[in-house]
C-alpha cells in the first residue's frame, strides 16, 4: 500500500517506526528493564557532567537528536486532565509514542489508551532526566517539558557542547563542580561523583556567577555579613516595618573601627543604607547556619549552609542572592577537609556544637567550577535537560551564529 492510500493513523505509525529505528539513534532502548526502578538511582549516576568523554558523549546524543528532528520530531501531548497509572485516555496513546521516540519507553510497551505501569514508570525516568519531581504523573510542569519541540533540545545539545568544548584546563583529580541550571552540586575525585548535593542558587535578578576558583578555607558557625544590597534592598525596609527586626535576628551593626553602634541611632527612614557593618552571630538562625565555604573570586560569592532546609524540596530553587546554598554540607565539608589534619567528621561536628566561630584553611586548596549546563550526557547516554533559568542559551546560540565564543556576562549583586 503506497503512502497516499495510507490513513492518517497508519501514516504515524511508519513515521514512528522511522523515528525509533534510525541509525545513529544509540542504543538507548538497551539501557533500562521496564520492570525494573529505573528513576532517581538511574539518572543519577556516578558519572560527572564533565568526565572523560564528556564531548563525544554530547557529539552522540547530537546525532540521536538530528535523526529525531529529520524524521519529524515527537507528537505534543495534549493531556485535558492530569495523566496518571490507572486511567484510559486518548493523549496516552501520543504519550507513549512521546516515551518511545526519546528512549524512556520501550518499544514493546506497545501503543495503546492505557496508563500502566510501564508508562508511570517511563515518566518517572523522564522525569529524572529533566530534574522533575518522580511523582510518575504528567501534571502541568511535566507536561510543559514533555512538549518542549525535539529541535529546542538539539539546539540546547549543540550550545552545551560548545560549553563542555571551551573547557581546555584540566580540572583536576579532585574538585567540585556547581551545575547552577540543575541547582546542584558534584564533588568529584578520580572521575567519579563522590557526592552530589542538591543547591539553591541566585534568582533571576540576583544571579550566581559563571566562575573557576579554588576551595581555600572552610568555617565553621561563621559570622553573616549582610552584602550592601541586602542592607538596601532587604533590610532597611524590614526595619521600618519593625525596629526589633535586627536584635530578634541577632544582627548587630559595626562602624569602620570596629565599634558596635546601637540601631536606634540609625535613620531608617533614609533613602540610602548607613555606611556600617551589619553582622549576624553565629547560631542556628544564622543566615548560614552551620557552615561557610569560601573561595577566591571577584563576586564576594561562596557556598554556605542554610536555617531553611525545606527550600531543598522545591522544585525551582532558584531563590539566593548569588551565593550557593548546599543540602547536606557537612558531608562536603568531611571530604574537603579531608587531608587537614585534626579535622574528623567527629571534631567538624564537636566544633559546631560548641557554637564558636572556627575558620579552618584547607592544608590543599580544592578547585571549584561554577558552570551554565542545561543540556548533557554522560558515559551511561542517559540525555538530561533542566530549563535555561537565566536565558543564556539563546545568547549563546546567537554568539554562535555570529561568530562570537564568548558566554554572556553573569554577575552577581
């Protein structure tokens, strides 16, 4: 039967069969058992974003994009409801073809009407390589990354391996790298992630820097300066609306000799901040709680603990003023001041117990990189994606086509 006699249904289904049996489509189809939990513990492998073939793997992913597009691309799913295990509906079945072409569904799931649980499982790898909730539901955010068109992703995969390309310095055997689109950190030694930690990095208006630095010094119950742009923008409306805001905060302020002044003395109702020290005490409101990390750079940018852990469960964490905030920090601090001696997980913790303000230089400074990745794959193939929070992407593609090879300037506030 020639291709005009074919209805339309059939049609797709020669269109797909193309899709999934392209050439240099990899061998994703090989990667995963459906029966099998293939989410989190998958995705998340020991495989640093820029370990050893980081580019052919990107360059690999190109080509299995590349065959995606010119055969057409993926359906759009257009789910009316919420989509989830149990229920029968029409958009299930484009969901499905959706799976299969990107390799999260196996082919032999077949196409059908039915959310079964190689569906819900389907989407919760889906979900994974897209730093999605794993909750196996095709809710709005889902949905929204499920429809972004396959040649949005592939230009996403060229941008990302002039990135990873640009990268000529040998990294290090040990260092630690911050993904600020993927909102999380690697520490990584031997080419393999020791650690991965999830972050909370610089909003839209008050983004984390693009930066390579080195690890110097870590301290512990350390001291809150509050940047002057805080003080502005933040603090001094808070003292208008309640003058007991810096003592209920244990936030004191110092002249430029060290003599602490009394905020009464203060007019907080003038337009620009005074010129003192605002500093918080240690202590477990302590803008950084438990722990700073400090590292040289230009943009008075480090990483640090944080009072309010439940910003790590949220799905955009996108909310600082620049600085990295790190979940679980006193396992990095472990492994970086690993080869200090005196400093065990046992003294770290006795140190932060006992409240004091405790600097602590690293006996070897640990390189640390703060790179722009939005697109990915490592030595497993597992393609991942995260959304181009700071719309950088577009710049570089644009950089590209002009000839430039220059990542746009990021600084911090």
């Amino acid at each position: 039967m020639g291709a005009a006699a074919m209805s339309a249904p059939a049609l797709a289904e020669v269109v797909m069969d193309d899709i999934i049996n392209a050439p240099r489509r990899g061998n994703w189809d090989d990667q995963f058992d459906a029966k099998a939990s293939r989410t989190a513990a998958a995705v998340q492998t020991k495989n640093p974003i820029f370990g050893s073939g980081a580019s052919a793997n990107l360059q690999q992913a190109i080509y299995d994009y590349e065959a995606i597009v010119a055969n057409g691309g993926w359906p759009r799913v257009n789910a009316a409801v919420k989509l989830k295990i149990g229920m029968s509906d029409p958009a299930v079945a484009d969901l499905r073809k959706r799976l299969i072409i990107s390799g999260d569904l196996s082919r032999s799931a077949g196409i059908s009407n039915s959310y079964d649980s190689l569906v819900e499982e389907a989407v919760r790898r889906f979900q994974a390589r897209h730093g999605l909730p794993l909750d196996g539901v095709i809710g709005r955010y889902t949905l929204d990354a499920m429809n972004v068109p396959a040649d949005t992703r592939l230009m996403q995969l060229r941008t990302n391996l002039e990135r990873v390309n640009a990268i000529t310095t040998d990294l290090g055997q040990r260092y630690v790298m911050v993904n600020i689109p993927a909102a999380y950190i690697e520490a990584i030694e031997n080419n393999r992630v020791v650690s991965r930690h999830t972050a909370v990095v610089g909003r839209i208006s008050r983004p984390t820097p693009i930066l390579d630095s080195k690890i110097y010094n870590v301290t512990l119950n350390p001291y809150w300066t509050a940047p002057r742009s805080i003080v502005q923008k933040d603090i001094m409306p808070l003292m208008r609306k309640d003058p007991t805001y810096l003592a209920t905060n244990k936030i004191r302020l110092f002249d430029g000799k060290g003599n602490e002044v009394d905020p009464s003395t203060v007019d907080w109702q003038a337009e620009k901040a005074p010129d003192l020290m605002f500093r918080q005490d240690p202590g477990k409101i302590n803008a950084m709680a438990s722990t700073k990390i400090n590292f040289h750079n230009e943009f008075a940018t480090y990483m640090h603990d944080t009072p309010q852990q439940g910003l790590f469960n949220k799905l955009s964490r996108f909310e600082s003023s620049g600085c990295v905030r790190c979940q679980n920090i006193r396992d990095l601090t472990t492994w970086l001041l690993r080869d200090t001696p005196g400093w065990s997980r046992q003294q770290i913790e006795s140190t932060i117990k006992s409240g004091v303000n405790t600097p602590v230089n690293l006996a070897a400074e640990v390189p640390i990189y703060f790179k722009y990745v939005t697109a990915w794959s490592a030595k497993d193939h597992i393609v991942q994606f995260r959304d181009d929070i700071y719309q950088m992407d577009g710049a570089r593609e644009l950089a590209l086509q002009t000839g430039l090879n220059q990542e746009p300037a990021v600084a911090n506030n």
